[in-house]
C-alpha cells in the first residue's frame, strides 16, 4: 500500500510517501510496525494523539482495519479560519 505523510511527519520521516509491504490488520498494528523500522519513524509516531489518519482520503480511527485499503495518508489535525 501507499503510505503518505503530511507538514511535520514528513519532516521528520524525511519522504513524502513510499510504498509499504505490510501484514498489518489495523491503522495502530501498521504503525506499530513503522515505529520498529528506524528512530525517524518512532519520533513521528511517538504520540498518535498528535496523529490524525485516512484511508483511501476518508478519515479513519487507528483501530481501522486496513483490509483491501491501498492508501494510507498520516497527517496532524487540521485547522482553519
């Protein structure tokens, strides 16, 4: 699936988006396995309160299952005026 980040997860992951092969059945067990990859991923996870989530550009909880879903997208909650 495609994974994306947004404003200050991408900076602190360093890439934009990149493909990931995963057996994750939820939105938290795939992060799980990102925060194990490398210390970038554990910053940008480390609060998932901070963290909102959609897949396939509908927003979602962490406790979504991830079944047939082909777009991840992490970002922090919006604001606007």
């Amino acid at each position: 699936m495609d994974v994306l980040y947004f404003a200050w997860v991408r900076e602190r992951i360093g890439l934009p988006r990149e493909r990931v092969e995963t057996q994750a059945a939820t939105v938290k067990d795939l992060v799980t396995e990102l925060r194990a990859r490398e210390a970038r991923y554990d910053a940008a996870f480390a609060d998932t309160t901070a963290l909102r989530v959609a897949l396939d550009q509908v927003l979602a909880d962490f406790d979504a299952p991830l079944a047939g879903v082909r777009e991840v997208a992490f970002f922090p909650p919006m604001t606007g005026g």
